[in-house]
C-alpha cells in the first residue's frame, strides 16, 4: 500500500514503524477486556516539537529498542531498568508522568489497546519481581509472559496500524509535510 502523500520511505516508516512504546492507562471499572493501554510509534514523533521529558522518555525507548529485538517497548520496560540500575526517572529529572501525557494526547498518532487484567498488570509494574498469589518467588513465568505479551501486541500494531494511519490521513486529521 503507498499513500500518495508522502515519499515512499516515509510512508513505509509511518505504515510499519521500528517499534511502538506502549503504557497503561487507568484500569476502568467493570470486568473483562479493556481500552486500558495506548502505542505510539517514536519514529513519528518530531522531537523538536516536545518537552524535554517527553524528549528524555523517547530516547530511552529508542536505546532500549536499538538494543534489542522487540517491536514493543513496554515504559515499564525502561522503568525498571532504571530501578535496577539505582535511579529513578525523578533523580535524572524526568517528569514521566507529564511526559506519558503529552506522548499519549499530543499532536501525532496514538492508538487505545484493549487487555485483559492479566496482560494490564505485566505493562504497568516496573518491578523486577512480580509475585503471583500461591507462588512464593517469581519463577520464569513474568519474563515469559511480558515477552509473548510484546509479541502479542506487536502482532495487533502490526496488523492495525497501518489502517489506522491510512485512515487518520484520509479523514485529514494527519497532515505530512511535503
């Protein structure tokens, strides 16, 4: 597929981006599958046009995706990095929770994901262990888990996105600078 609004890189890099960085959002009350998480593809934000937080989280996301093969970037991915490595995102100065907004309502695409409670839990804790009721340490199971979930979902940007940005251009809600 080729929009005729944008040179032919572009257009690739917009239809499949590198990777998406995706954080969870309020759980909602009331049982099952929700819209409880959200993507943005990093490649397509200007960082010229962004706070310095919102700057300071994408670049993390950007080494973290360089360094590895996911096509997901959890931001509790870069959370946790940042609590086995000693810091914090407040002691570099990073307002993340400004940052998540301003990535999540900005000017520049951004898709709701709907989870389950299960698959909500692994995209919000940052925690190095997660403890699971009747078992008594963290056994292979979360890494296992958050790995098929950024697969998971990879496999549902990967199908969506590019529609959703096909559509959002022909409703002229995105614009592409010629």
């Amino acid at each position: 597929m080729r929009l005729e609004t944008a040179p032919g890189d572009f257009t690739d890099q917009m239809l499949t981006p590198a990777y998406w960085l995706v954080a969870a959002m309020e759980w909602p009350v009331g049982p099952g599958p929700a819209e409880a998480a959200w993507a943005v593809a990093p490649s397509l934000i200007p960082r010229d046009t962004i706070s310095p937080h919102a700057y300071q989280v994408l670049g993390c996301a950007d080494q973290y995706a360089a360094s590895s093969t996911a096509r997901v970037v959890l931001f509790s991915d870069l959370t946790r990095l940042f609590t086995t490595a000693g810091t914090s995102w407040a002691s570099l100065g990073v307002d993340w929770q400004s940052a998540l907004d301003e990535l999540r309502y900005g000017p520049h695409p951004a898709v709701l994901l709907a989870v389950n409670d299960r698959a909500h839990a692994l995209i919000c804790d940052p925690s190095a262990e997660l403890h699971q009721p009747g078992q008594d340490t963290e056994p292979g199971w979360v890494w296992h888990d958050r790995e098929l979930l950024r697969q998971a979902i990879a496999n549902q940007l990967t199908i969506g996105w590019p529609a959703y940005i096909t559509n959002i251009i022909e409703l002229g809600k995105l614009h592409i600078a010629h």
